[in-house]
C-alpha cells in the first residue's frame, strides 16, 4: 500500500529492530533508600525484545489494514460494512479484466 493504494498483490513486510541499548559498566546513580551515590549494575535487559517484536508488529500490521478497508468501506456495523464489500466486489467483477 503506498497512500492507501494497492495493486492487490501480496503485501510483503519488512522491518528491522532497533537493539535495545545495554552498558557494560554500571553509571552513577543514587540509592534512593540511603540517598548514597552508588553504581548501577550490569544488566542485559534486551533478550526477551525481539520474539514479542514480531507479534507486536504483527498485530499492528493488521490494524493498519483494517482502517484502510474500513476507511475504503465505511459502513456503522458489520452488516453495513458487509455489504458495502459486497457491492465493491461486484464492481469489481463488472470491470473488463475485473477479479
């Protein structure tokens, strides 16, 4: 889809991660408990980012796609929505070469 336009192939995705960013040595902090300055420690927190990344990118792969056909369609309820399909397809089909 390039500005809510497709030519009815596959949609093929491709996205890349950003790492989340990880320190090999702790930086100055404080201990909030005895307010004393205090070093972080070493932690890698990035193992578990990226299976959730492609059902997060996924999931809003398919809400992206779902506003373009309602924004196409329109329609207040799914029987509405439904029908308004239908009639595309129809036109659609009436069209010399049509799907």
């Amino acid at each position: 889809m390039e500005g809510g336009v497709t030519n009815g192939e596959d949609v093929v995705i491709t996205a890349y991660k950003k790492p989340i960013s990880t320190l090999r040595k702790g930086m100055p902090t404080v201990d909030l408990d005895t307010g004393e300055a205090v070093t972080s420690q070493y932690e890698r927190s990035d193992v578990t980012a990226l299976p959730a990344c492609g059902v997060i990118a996924e999931a809003m792969v398919a809400l992206v796609l779902a506003d373009a056909l309602l924004e196409k369609l329109g329609g207040d309820s799914m029987a509405e929505t439904r029908a308004h399909c239908e009639a595309t397809l129809a036109q659609q089909r009436a069209w010399p070469g049509g799907c």
